[in-house]
C-alpha cells in the first residue's frame, strides 16, 4: 500500500478509469441505490478494508438511527416530539435495511415531515444523506458521495499562501511563518515556500523560528514529510498502522535546512497532518510546543469508487473510509487525544469535538530511541498560561509575541541532538 500517496484527515477523491469521462444518468434506479448500500456495508464491516470495521447490528443501527435524524433535522425544526417518538420503529431496523437494501424506511423517515425550507428532498438526496450518516458512525471519518447529488454551489476561493516575516523579541529578531494548511497552491508545493522562507531567515541571520500552526487542518503526508526534513531533519516521523495491523516507521530522508531555536503555535483547530508534525517536534526533542491542544485526528482515509466493476459509468458513488492510523514514535495514538503543548497559551478558540463513540487505540511498540515520553530539554517543563489575552493589543497578534518571546528565550537550538534511526 502507498501510504506516500494518501491524505491524512482528509480524503480527496479521484476517479480513476477510461480516458473519457465516466457518464451517467440524471437520477439513479431503486436498484442501484440498492447495490450501492450493500457495497457500502461490505466494504465498512470488512476488516480487509476498513480499518475501523464493525458489525452491523442493532446496536450501531441505534447510533445510526440517532445521526440520521441529526442530519435531516439539525436545528430540531423539521420533527416535533410526537414525530420523533413515532420515528422510533425504525431505531433497531436499519442495519436490516442496509444489509438487504431494503431502503423504503429511509424514505419513510425522511418523509415522515416535510423540510421546513420547503425543497423536496430527491430519494438519491436522502441516500447520500443516509449513507452518510452510517460512515460517519461506523468509521468517524467515513464519507460517501453519490454521483447523482450536485453540491451546492460555493463561492470560490483561494487557498491563502503561507506568509512569513519577523517580530521583535526581547530585541533580537525571530522568524515567524504562518502555514494555514497543507495544501499547494497553484504557485507552488507548500514545502517549497516554507524553504524559501527558512534560505530567506538563514541569510538574514534569524535565530529563532516559530511555525504557526493554528487552523492547519492537515493535507498530503507528502508535504508534511517535506516540513519534517526541512525543521527535523533525517530520521523518524511518525508510525502507520495499517489495515491487518502491519506497522511501518515514515522517515524523513534529508539534512535538515533550519538549524536554529524553534517552536510551533497550535491550537484546537490544528489538526491531521499539522498535528503530526507537532508531534514529531516533540518526540524529536527539537524544539517545543506552544498553544492550545490539538484537535486530535491521526488517521488515513482512501476514497473507494464503488463502480470498480464499470469504470465507464457511474451509478454507485464514491466511499471514503479509514484505512491507516498514525501513531507517534514514542507509540502513543493522536486519534482522539491530539498533541498537548508543552507551553499553554490561552487562545480562546473553539475546540471542536471528536466522535465520542470511537475508542481511542491502546499504545503500540516506540520506535527505538523513543521509548520514553516526549521531552525537549528547552520546553517549559510545566505548562504556563500565557500572560496575553485575546484582545489585549489591538491590531497585533499577541500569541504571536508570546511564542517569540519564549522561543528566542530557550536555552538552545539542539541543533546538534541527532535522530535515532
């Protein structure tokens, strides 16, 4: 498996087929609906493919259930209290309905109250919504998109490029380099304008570096291998389980091109990728953590073309299930836990919340060399609230200040601490 080429907490799908592109029709068959979610329930309850499967039972249809309404009726506009108890029938009866494709009580449901924006929802609408609902319950980060269900039109918007400049600490300059995601923009791969940046502060003569992190959702593991190189250096990253249980180390391959102080800004937004090279910071020793903890997503999603058996037509969709974990190398999970900094900054932001049904894994082997837990000999060994505020000085970002001012503070670069291999 080519995990170099997969997306980390997030899937992106691709169609893969004839040079052609795949037709299809404007609505789908019962029928296809039909062989669409049996596929969808083999692939989520096989442990060949998902790395989350569970058993399809009256238990998970309870879950389920409880999602789908959730998904028809967010704001609680759409069923009052006597619909909702009527709806209860259904509560233990859709993982039958899913196995067999029998999908008229999903419609039921759906149907059983008009929606109080007054669209009519198609039954290929209610299918996506449906299937979207068990992937999500079954894998936590499961999707599923159907062919015949157009997305809603969005503005359309940019990627913001990565911005880089210095601050004043303490009257000594420090680097600060915003990455806001991980994803290349159509000037350049992310890891380019990160290098550029870090070549710009080496002939500047900057010491010190803050990456800030904060709002990183992730992106490719191949750019989050590249910012590895580029700040850690040779050796190891992160661990990957994969589906069967097979464990291999990803390793970074080239010197490291900054040498100085450095220090990352998180917060609860910073998550997948972003939050893996947090924590590659502090298994390494490398410099320190500041902020707030991470959002906590460390898996590997792979989108599956459902019409594998004609790539000529779409009429099944797409399905984005969990295939991989990351791990850290001291083998402690990200999944559910995310990375706690070893400075506490108290930025204020809105901590969003992990599937609570899905059990953060138990621990496997550290890599050698990482056995004990995560310390930096330049880290505040015990977190601190930061001084600042979120409005204490307009018109600058005073974490920003924060962070420089303990980086360009620490004792020293380590720079010289090599990497077990």
């Amino acid at each position: 498996m080519k995990i170099s080429g997969m997306v980390l907490g997030l899937a992106i799908v691709i169609f893969l087929g004839a040079a052609s592109p795949p037709v299809h029709a404007q609505n789908s068959s019962d029928k296809d609906r039909e062989t669409a979610a049996k596929l969808v329930y083999g692939m989520m309850s096989d442990m060949r493919y998902s790395y989350r499967a569970h058993q399809l039972d009256d238990a998970l249809s309870s879950r389920i259930f409880d999602a789908y309404i959730e998904a028809l009726d967010p704001e609680r506009l759409r069923f009052d209290p006597v619909d909702r108890q009527a709806l209860e029938k259904y509560r233990n009866k859709l993982d039958d309905s899913i196995r067999r494709g029998a999908l008229e009580p999903i419609y039921e449901i759906a149907n059983a109250r008009a929606n109080p924006d007054g669209e009519q929802q198609s039954r290929d609408e209610i299918f996506e919504l449906f299937l979207n609902a068990y992937a999500r319950v079954s894998d936590g980060d499961g999707s599923y998109k159907s062919p015949f269900v157009k997305e809603a039109a969005k503005p359309r918007e940019s990627r913001m490029l990565i911005s880089a400049r210095m601050v004043d600490a303490g009257g000594e300059r420090v680097g600060v380099i915003s990455v806001p995601h991980l994803y290349s923009t159509s000037q350049q791969p992310v890891g380019a304008e990160v290098a550029n940046a870090i070549a710009q502060f080496n002939q500047d003569g900057v010491r010190a570096l803050v990456l800030d992190l904060r709002g990183n959702g992730g992106g490719p593991l191949r750019e989050v291998m590249e910012l590895a190189e580029l700040l850690l250096g040779r050796g190891p990253v992160m661990q990957i389980r994969e589906v069967g249980g097979r464990i291999s180390v990803e390793r970074a391959k080239a010197a490291r091109q900054w040498n100085g102080r450095l220090g990352m800004l998180v917060d609860g937004g910073t998550a997948a990728g972003a939050e893996m090279l947090a924590a590659a910071l502090q298994d390494r020793g490398r410099g320190i953590v500041l902020g707030e903890r991470t959002f906590g997503r460390g898996t590997i999603q792979n989108p599956v073309s459902l019409d594998f058996a004609s790539a000529a037509q779409r009429r099944y969709g797409v399905l984005s299930l969990t295939i991989a974990e990351v791990f850290r190398l001291n083998g402690q999970p990200l999944d559910g836990v995310g990375v706690t900094p070893d400075t506490v900054l108290a930025l204020g932001t809105v901590r969003k919340t992990r599937n609570s049904h899905i059990a953060v894994s138990k621990a496997i082997a550290a890599v050698d060399g990482f056995e004990q837990a995560p310390q930096s000999s330049d880290a505040v060994k015990q977190p601190v609230k930061s001084r600042y505020t979120s409005g204490s000085q307009a018109g600058t970002d005073p974490f920003i200040t924060e962070a420089a001012l303990i980086v360009q503070g620490l004792t020293g670069s380590e720079s010289d601490v090599p990497a077990p291999d």
